[in-house]
C-alpha cells in the first residue's frame, strides 16, 4: 500500500477510514461520504466470494468499507463524474486494489456497455435523495449532481440492476424513509422484490429520516421488517449499536 502522499491533488484530503489501513481520497470542498454510506456497508449481507457492481461510486467509499469488512470479491464502481471517477482510480491505486476494484466512468443506464446480463452476484446503491425542484441547489457543481435525483433516476438505476444481477441477485440501498414507498414501487416496477428492510432513526423519540433494504431480482413477495436502528442516545451520544459499525469502543451497558 503507497503512502498516497503523491497521489493527492489541490484541494483534496487524504482520509484514514481506520479500517484494515484503508485510506480515501476525498474533495475538500465537494461531496463528501456520510454516515448512510457507513450503514449501508454495514447492512449489506454480501458473501466474500461475490461479484459486485456499486451504482454511483462517487469517491468509492462504499466499496472500500465493503472490503475492509471482508464483503465482496471483485467490484464495478460505475460514477457518471469524470473527475470523481479519476479520483476514484487513485483511491484504489493508492491501496493497492487494482485487482479487486474497477472504476468504470459512464452512466448507470449504459451498464450494458461493460457488464453483461447475468454477471454479477449484488449491486449496493447509495442513489441521490434530491428530488428536482424540491430542494435547493447546491452551487458546487459535484455535489449538486451527488445529491440531486435526476429524473427517472430510481427506474434507470433499477432497470440496469435487474440486468445484470444473476438469479436471484440482491440489490441493497439507502435512501429517505419518507421516500421509501415510491422506492419499493420502483423496485417492483423493474422485478426485484423488496425483502428486507431497516429504519433508521436519529433517536428514539423521532421520526425515522433512512431505510435500509434489500430487494432480490425474480422472487416472491414476502416482506420481512428488520429492528429499528437508534444513531444517538438522548445526551447525543452514539448508540452501542452505532459503536459497533464504526468499531469504537462500546459503553457498558
């Protein structure tokens, strides 16, 4: 693994993920990852023997959190950004996956370009939650584009999914829970079935703001709810649960 030191370009930082010595190039003033990208990492069941494709890679955090927990075998990371998908090709440069990691620059919508149909065994998305026209721009152009859902953005993505996911493959996202009904419509719309699903709540007296689920390509529809995911405690202080995903030291209970 190179120190990455003459990797990084003007206005990026070089980030320690404090996992496995993984380490992430990111834009100091664009989008960077958040906590959805840690717990959609965390939620996905990918086997260690798996091909996987990741829609929108952006900087490739999820991949690498993948990775770092022993998840997933090979990866496509597709990213429409020329310039986050070159700083994503040093990002696995400089931790030395060229083997593992593909960055792949182009759109979703045009995955049979590289992939073909039947190929891979999961697909992880972490899709833009704006909905156009409903909320505010953001005048930095990458994080605009990270953020806003483009039109037909959900039915695309899916589309190309469903594609190239194997039999019974399994696609995992995050996105709003105030959104989650017009996602599982979309899901079924394109023939993966939802499955599993997780609230995420930022305390436990308020209203859940994520979901995590699981849908799987051709199955039957039976649905199974997951346990609800607390972040904070009521002083603001990550759950045990939390603790755990980010490897941190738990309190005794």
């Amino acid at each position: 693994m190179m120190n990455g030191k003459e990797w990084i370009h003007e206005n990026e930082t070089l980030e320690d993920l404090q996992l496995n010595g993984l380490k992430l190039l990111q834009k100091k003033d664009g989008f960077r990852f958040g906590m959805d990208s840690v717990l959609l990492a965390h939620f996905a069941s990918i086997r260690p023997d798996e091909t996987v494709a990741d829609f929108g890679t952006g900087s490739g955090i999820i991949p690498l959190l993948l990775i770092g927990r022993g998840k997933g075998k090979h990866f496509f990371c597709i990213e429409i950004q020329k310039e986050l998908a070159e700083m994503a090709d040093r990002t696995v440069r400089i931790n030395s996956l060229e083997e593992r990691m593909e960055i792949i620059c182009g759109d979703v919508a045009d995955t049979e370009l590289w992939l073909p149909s039947c190929s891979v065994d999961s697909v992880v998305c972490n899709p833009p939650y704006g909905i156009p026209g409903k909320v505010l721009a953001s005048p930095n152009e990458t994080r605009a584009i990270s953020r806003s859902q483009q039109e037909n953005a959900l039915d695309r993505f899916f589309h190309s999914a469903f594609r190239i996911l194997k039999g019974k493959g399994r696609i995992f996202l995050v996105y709003p829970a105030s959104q989650m009904f017009s996602m599982m419509i979309q899901l079924r719309k394109n023939h993966l079935e939802p499955k599993r699903f997780r609230l995420v709540y930022p305390y436990i007296n308020r209203p859940a703001n994520l979901v995590l689920l699981e849908a799987v390509k051709d199955a039957r529809p039976t649905l199974h709810p997951l346990p609800p995911l607390i972040i904070y405690e009521d002083n603001q202080i990550l759950t045990n649960e939390l603790k755990s995903v980010y490897h941190i030291k738990q309190n005794p209970v």
